[in-house]
C-alpha cells in the first residue's frame, strides 16, 4: 500500500517538475519573442533614422554639386571672356602694327 502511495506521490513531483520546467521555458520562450521584437522594431527606427539622415546628406550633396557647377561655369564665363579679350587685344595690335609698317613702307616709297 505505501509503495503504492510512494510511486502516487512520485508521479505527482514529477508531473509538478514538468509542468515548472515547461512554464520556466515558456516564460523564457516569451521574453525571448519579446526582445526580438524590441529588436525589430528598433533596427526599423534606426533604419528609417539612417534614410532621413541620407536623404538630408543627399540634398546636401545635390546642393553643393549645384553650387560647384554654377562656380564652375562662372570660372569657365570668366575664361572664355579673357581668352576673347586677348584674341580682341592681340589682332588690334597686329593690326595696329601691320598697318604702322604700312605707312612706314609707304613713306620710304614716297620717299625714294
């Protein structure tokens, strides 16, 4: 009759065992899918963080690209508009002395 009771009373531990073993994991199963979660959801913020910051660092980017390439063409305005200054200042005074030797080749003429 004991060993009866004693093997009752063993099964009931160790249904009692099973059942603290199960709700223990479950329990840490749960704070597991929770952290995930938290997880998850933080990766997706910091994610969606990152695109505005390299959405405002492209626009920054846009911005001075815009800004270099306006430099930029004024440099080349600026460029194109000596270069003509010089080629204007350079047939002027080939001119001028072409036409002075000129004159000058006349005067010997009209001279001898």
């Amino acid at each position: 009759m004991y060993s009866h009771q004693t093997k009752d009373l063993f099964q009931l531990q160790s249904e009692q065992i099973d059942m603290k073993v199960d709700m223990a994991a479950s329990k840490a199963m749960d704070r597991v899918i929770s952290l995930i979660t938290d997880l998850k959801n933080e990766m997706h913020e910091l994610r969606h963080d990152m695109n505005l910051g390299f959405a405002a660092l492209d626009k920054r980017v846009v911005a001075i690209e815009t800004r270099l390439g306006i430099i930029g063409e004024k440099r080349k305005r600026i460029y194109d508009r000596a270069i003509d200054y010089l080629f204007k200042v350079g047939y002027a005074t080939s001119t001028f002395i072409l036409s002075y030797l000129a004159y000058l080749m006349l005067q010997l003429h009209l001279v001898h």
